[in-house]
C-alpha cells in the first residue's frame, strides 16, 4: 500500500484505545471507507494504438505490406476481397470462357475524333425542271436505287408544248425547203432557172435548216429531247431524269403538283463512297496532315472498321468552337453506312513516338473491348492464374479497331480471358450475394 493510502493519525490513536475486537472493526471500516474514496486512478482499459504498439514489429508489418492482386493501394477502386473464381472444366467450356496470353502490339498512334457520315457532295444532285410544270406521274419512290438517265418523273408544261409546235413547224419548213432547193438545183444544171433563182432556193433551205437547229437547241434548254416519233404532233409532256447513278434520298413529288424550276422535287446521292466529316481542334492541327491514313467506326457494326483516307482540312478556323472542319473520305461497300450516322475516325498522326522514334508508331496491350467489364464501376479484367479466375482492375487508354488499350493493371504474359468475361462477372456477383447472406 503506498503512503497516500496510509490511515490519518488521529484515527490511530483511537484505534489504540479500543479493544482488539474493536481495532479489528474499526481497521475494517477505514480499510473499506479508503478503497471506496480510491487510493489513486483506477487503470485505464488499453486503447486500440496501445493494442497495436504492444504487438512488437507490427507497425513495421504494416509499412512494409504491399498490395497484392486483389488488393489496391488507398483511394483506388479495386476488388481485394474478392476471391479467386473456381471453376470446372466442363462449366468453363459451357460457359465459352478462353484466356490468351496477351503481348504488347506495336500500334499505330492515331487522333481519334468524333464525327458524322455525309452523302459526297461531289456525287449528289438535286432534280428539278427547267420550267414551270405539273407533275402527271412519279415513277420511283425514297430509297430506291436509280440508273444514269432513268426517268423519276413525267411532268407536263405549257412552256414545253409551244416549243415543241415550234419545233415540228421548222421542220416542216426546212423539209419543203430542203425540196424547193433540190429542184432549184436540178434545173439550174439544165440551164431552165436562172442563178439568181438557184441562190434564192438555197438561201431558204439554210434559213429552214437553222429555224430548225434553233427550236431544237430551245427544247432541249427546257430539258427535252427532241424525237422523231413526235412528228405531226406538239406533246408537252416530258421525262425528268437523273443525271447519274445513285439513291433517292430525298422525294419531293406530289401527283398534280406544280413543280418550279427553283424547288428540288428528288435528291439523288451516289453513296458509294462518304464523307466523313470532323472537326479538329487548334492543338491537334500539328498531328495530322491530308493524305493520311483513317479508320472509322460506327456503332451499329462493333468491331468492324472502314478504310479511308483524310482528304481535307479547312483553311479557316471556326470564331465560335475554335475547331477546323476536317473529312475523311471512305468506301462505302453495300451501302452499309448511312448518311447522319455518328461515327468515330481514328486519323494517323504524322507525329513521331517518344518510346521508340518511329513516327506515329508504339506499343502497347491491347484486349478486346469485350473482355473488359465494369465491377463497381471499375474496369475490370479476369486474369486466369492458380488454377481460378482472378478479377483484376485495370487503367484504360484508346479504343483502337475493336480493341481497347490496357495503361496499367495487367502485365505481359499473363493469361487474361477475352471470351466469357461476363459469364465470369454473372458467377463472381451471385457467389458475393451468397456470401453476404
């Protein structure tokens, strides 16, 4: 007992005057009146730090660990309680899981850039008449495929059927003239007509032959084609026809309508090749150069790429977005790629690699787009390993031609699944859903 728990004096001296069966009660009641006041602090129940520092070398356990696989330094998104995916053989065939061992690829490096398909505006017409006319027949609908010269529509024109009666009139005249003229010249040679008679006979036929060229070149100013089978008789309906292959885009004709020489009634648009059009920012103008490579990529076909060429960049740039319009030119095989559709254009840079010195080339993983997942929000891989599958978050880069760049997370060598990842991702989430229970 320390000295801080020793009885006060005075107490003592009356303990001493009392018996000894007294003492003993007495010494009793101080002793319990001392541990009721407390001798000192009562001892503090050890904290979790004091836990932690009487364990020797666990600080240093600490510093020293490092993340495994599943485990993620702070502040990183990750799986590090999840646990290997066993599977058997037979479920991993059912489910058509295949791992590869993945390399790095040289890649070309490229801009990647958004952008929308446009009909060529070198190889797209809009049909209309030359005159004033009323539409009496549409003979093709939208959408429909169209040959050079094909009639889309029958139209009917006061303005034609003058010059068509014109027309028939000259060569009315040129004909009697033509016969004036022979006859002329056959007695001429006979000596029976006079010259100046000869000259009067051929001066008419020419007047008759250029009457003739003129009402001709008329009609055909209109659009029409003068034909012999219309002889006798002034028509003032007339074809209107496509100057070239292509597709109906567009269909402005109505039965009984008038059509004016300044409205378009159908839009024809050879579609066998596109324009792509982007926009380039100010930066990236250094990057790229007409001429180069492009792939393009759209949507409704994953993982099928069409290649073009850049063909243009404008001279100007853009006042309000700051961009400069640019187009990728690309074939366009069985019309598969529609006019309006977004798409993505990966141009070739002319720029030089920093890893390797060779322009516009490096390397890097690449996996299908398929083979990665999102596991609570985090891109994720399956790396097959130790006899399992272990999910495995990984840093993303550009999506190149079906397949998408692996920064960081995965290494060469390893094995990582391309086929079945989201069978994997289905069995993974339903065993951590039964754990939880």
């Amino acid at each position: 007992m320390t000295s801080d728990c020793l009885p006060n004096p005075r107490i003592g001296k009356t303990l001493m005057k009392t018996s000894n069966t007294e003492l003993a009660i007495a010494l009793t009641l101080v002793l319990a009146t001392l541990s009721l006041a407390g001798c000192g602090k009562p001892e503090s129940p050890p904290t979790a730090a004091t836990q932690a520092a009487s364990k020797p070398g666990a600080a240093a356990d600490k510093g020293n660990e490092k993340p495994g696989h599943g485990e993620h330094k702070e502040g990183e998104a990750g799986h590090g309680d999840a646990e290997p995916l066993k599977l058997s053989t037979e479920a991993i065939e059912a489910a058509g899981i295949k791992a590869e061992e993945i390399a790095e690829s040289e890649i070309v490096d490229q801009l990647i850039v958004t952008a929308t398909i446009r009909p060529n505006q070198d190889r797209i017409t809009h049909v209309s008449p030359r005159v004033s006319s009323r539409i009496v027949k549409v003979q093709v609908n939208l959408g429909d495929q169209v040959k050079a010269g094909q009639t889309l529509a029958v139209l009917d024109s006061l303005e034609v059927g003058e010059a068509h009666s014109a027309y028939l009139q000259a060569r009315t005249q040129h004909a009697v003239a033509k016969a004036d003229f022979e006859r002329a010249e056959m007695l001429h040679g006979d000596q029976i007509i006079a010259q100046k008679d000869h000259l009067r006979a051929h001066a008419e036929f020419e007047k008759a032959k250029a009457t003739v060229a003129a009402t001709g070149d008329k009609l055909r100013m209109l659009g029409v084609n003068a034909s012999p089978a219309d002889e006798g008789r002034a028509v003032s309906t007339f074809p209107l026809s496509t100057p070239f292959s292509g597709t109906v885009i567009e269909k402005h004709a109505i039965l009984g309508e008038l059509a004016q020489p300044d409205k378009s009634i159908f839009t024809v648009a050879d579609l066998s090749r596109l324009w792509i059009e982007a926009n380039l920012f100010e930066k990236d103008l250094g990057r790229v150069k007409t001429g180069a490579d492009a792939v393009v990529t759209v949507d409704a076909y994953p993982g099928e790429v069409f290649k073009g060429k850049l063909t243009y960049i404008a001279a100007v740039v853009d006042k309000e977005s700051r961009t400069v319009q640019a187009r990728v030119e690309v074939a366009n095989p069985g019309g598969r790629l529609k006019p309006e559709m977004f798409a993505t254009a990966a141009i070739r840079t002319s720029g030089t690699s920093s890893t390797n010195g060779v322009a516009g080339k490096n390397k890097a993983l690449l996996l299908p787009q398929e083979a990665v997942v999102l596991m609570q929000g985090q891109p994720t891989v399956f790396v097959a390993e130790d006899g399992g599958f272990e999910p495995r978050p990984v840093e993303l880069g550009d999506k190149l031609r079906g397949k998408v760049v692996i920064k960081s997370g995965i290494k060469p060598g390893e094995k990582v699944v391309v086929a079945g990842t989201y069978a994997l991702k289905a069995r993974l989430l339903k065993s951590q859903i039964g754990d939880s229970h």
